[in-house]
C-alpha cells in the first residue's frame, strides 16, 4: 500500500501509524552559530538541515547536509519533494540518497531500503547557487518497496534511439521499486570494433526522478538522462551489449540521444599530455592515464555546445574531468572555442584530447589537432586534470561555421 502526504492535505488528521499527518509541514528555525539550518516536520518524521560547505566562486554555493529521523513505526520506502529558496542551476554533488531536481524542486528517495522506528539516515547535496529547504510539499510511503498486489501494471512500452556506434533500446518490465516504475535498458554496440568506455545523454519525455537503478548508473537532471557503464562494464565487444535497470518515478520515455560518448582502440590512442600548470598550453596529448574517479557528473550550455563532464581519476597529482562537447548549432562549424568559468582557482596538471590553459578561474578550451571541425549532433572529447578540483559553471563558445 502506497499513502502519497500531498494527497491528504485538506483534509484534516489522518490517523497512520499511531500518529496524524498535518494539513502541512511545520518549519522550526535552528540557530547553529556559522552553519545556519532548521527542522522540516511531518508527522513522526523529522529531517534536519545544516550548510557544511560554501563557496563564493561562479556562481556561489553550497553544501546543505540532512538527516531524516523516523519517530514513528517502521517505513519500507519513503519519498520527500521539498520546496527550495531558488533554482538549482548545478547539482554539483550528492551522496546517501537518490536525488534529482526540477528547478527549485528537489525529489529525495532512499539509495536503498526504508527507515526503522528511531532510525537517522545522513544524505548531502551540494548545489549552485545557495539554496535552501523551505518547505515538504509531498511524502510518499509504500509498504512494499517492490511493488505488491495492490499495485497496478501499467501497460509495457518499449522503443530503440541509434547513435553514431551504439543502438538504445528499452522496455517496461512491469515491476515497481521504491515507488518507481522499473525498465530495462539495453546499449548495444552495432560495430566491428570493441567499445573500451561510453556514455549516453539522453531527453526524456518529461521530468522525472530515479528510485532505484542495477547493472548501469544512471545521473537524472531534469529531462535529461545521462547513463554511464556500471564498474566492470565499460567494454562492449564487437556487436555485443550491457543491460541494466532503471526505475522512474513518473516511467518517462527516452525521447531522443542529445550526445554520445564512445571510446574505441582506434580513438583512444596511447600516452599524452600538454601543459604544465596553471596558464600554461601546449600541444593536446592523445591518451593519458587516470586513476579512480567517482563519476561525478555535470553540464553547462552554450550557443553551439552542451559541455558534459565527469569526474574521471586522477593524473600527475591533478583531478581529472572528461570534459565532452556537443555541436547543437545545427550547423558544420570549421573551427572553435570555449571560455568556462570553474567553480574556483586551480592549476592545471595535465590534459588531453582538447588544449586547454587555465588562469585563475578562466579555463579555454581550443580543438587539438585536427579536431577543428564538428558535425551537427557531433560529440568530441578532451580531459583536463586541476588540483584542487573544480568543475564548469557557465561558460561561452566562438564558432565558425562552414558556410562563412
């Protein structure tokens, strides 16, 4: 049984759990000296705020840290929408929940499980610019994190959406998780060559918000979908595929692939690198090796291009971005560049695939090596490494096009 909070407001107390729900969330101030916070209420649950981290760079920022306390009976699954101060502009980070936004709305449901009488579960996010909770506009419960026998099927929906060298193809399976409804996601290598990486950015229908997700890793913003390799599952052999599941909560249909990004043996080529050092720039490399990486992801657009990075490991002392770009002019460009402002001063450490130099806050990124051209659609890739970390916020593209 699934019990949705904002379906109930209006209508005076409901009895659950041994507890009522009221007509709306209660918002207690919290005065804790430099983190300012405050306690968002509905009925036996608690969720407690607290800014940990702030930045004035770009745009500005902050880390807002949560913990969801259950005073009352056991929940199997729980789901939050919170009104926020402003628009999310970049999600730069969230760890302990699955949490997606649209505008100044952030969805919040469990990574995994529900929450136990006296039970606190930690999560985090960190956006641009500051925002705060303001207010719970929904909860959601269900008794049945995996659906159950009052749920009811919807009817199985299914398509394909082709790429330069992979082919996306999905179908409902008919099963819930955590409020979500579940499909399986099929990228399917249609080449004679072995896939060594990809990654796949996707619109979608409509807005949506991820409950539950195995064998691939999805990343929802909005609309858009980006959906990178599960670990151990980055290669796909010559005309082979890696499956995995995502679960939606609304199921919105991919609609069309905005960018992808595929590594062969033919485009990965070996060991380089090019600049040494904040300002510097030098000759792009042509590989370059990395280490670790927790795949963190973002974007930021242009005029021309939809600039999507990920974190990707570390080089000579530097943390790494794949740093993708995306011709979405519509037109042949001959030749261009990117200006992005970082979210803070770093040096750069290394690079690869793009030129790059870096001042301060002001990272340029210049084509390599007859990298100059771009197709409509077409997607192309570089990587930076900087210490500390810092990733694009906004950022400005000059092109040329063919017919000038």
């Amino acid at each position: 049984m699934r019990v949705s909070w904002r379906s109930l407001l209006g209508l005076g107390p409901f009895v659950l759990f041994g507890g009522c729900f009221p007509q709306s969330s209660s918002v207690e101030s919290v005065d804790s000296g430099l983190n300012p916070g405050g306690t968002l209420s509905v009925d036996s649950l608690r969720l407690m705020w607290s800014i940990s981290v702030s930045w004035d760079d770009g745009l500005g920022g902050q880390c807002v840290d949560m913990t969801l306390i259950n005073d009352g009976e056991d929940l199997d699954w729980w789901a939050f929408e919170i009104e926020l101060t402003d628009r999310i502009a970049n999600l730069t980070s969230s760890t302990g929940a699955v949490l997606s936004i649209n505008g100044d709305i952030l969805y919040v449901s469990p990574a995994g499980g529900g929450i136990e009488h006296g039970e606190e579960i930690d999560f985090q996010f960190c956006a641009e610019p500051r925002v705060e909770p303001v207010e719970i506009l929904s909860f959601d419960y269900d008794i049945s994190p995996r659906g159950g026998d009052d749920d009811e099927a919807s009817p199985a929906s299914s398509g394909s959406l082709a790429a330069d060298s992979v082919l996306l193809t999905w179908r409902t399976t008919g099963e819930t998780s955590y409020g979500g409804e579940c499909g399986d996601f099929i990228v399917s290598n249609v080449t004679n060559q072995e896939i060594l990486d990809w990654s796949l950015v996707v619109d979608l229908e409509g807005n949506s918000s991820i409950t539950d997700f195995w064998g691939l890793i999805p990343v929802l913003n909005d609309a858009r979908l980006t959906i990178y390799p599960a670990s151990g599952s980055e290669t796909i052999p010559a005309y082979g595929s890696r499956e995995g599941t995502i679960c939606l909560n609304p199921f919105e249909e991919p609609r069309s692939i905005v960018s992808s990004s595929v590594e062969t043996a033919e485009s990965g080529g070996g060991e380089g690198s090019g600049g040494d050092g904040g300002g510097d720039s030098g000759d792009s490399g042509d590989g370059g090796a990395t280490e670790g990486g927790d795949g963190t992801t973002g974007s930021v657009s242009t005029e021309d291009f939809i600039l999507t990075w990920r974190d990707n490991g570390t080089s000579k002392g530097g943390h790494c971005l794949e740093l993708s770009l995306t011709n979405t002019s519509g037109e042949d460009i001959d030749g261009w560049r990117v200006d992005a402002a970082l979210s803070g001063s770093a040096d750069l450490e290394d690079y690869w695939g793009f030129t790059f130099s870096l001042t301060g806050t002001s990272l340029t990124v210049l084509p390599g090596a007859g990298g100059e051209t771009f197709g409509p659609n077409e997607t192309r890739s570089g990587t930076y490494c900087v210490d500390p970390l810092q990733v694009p916020v906004n950022a400005e593209s000059v092109v040329t096009f063919a017919d000038e």
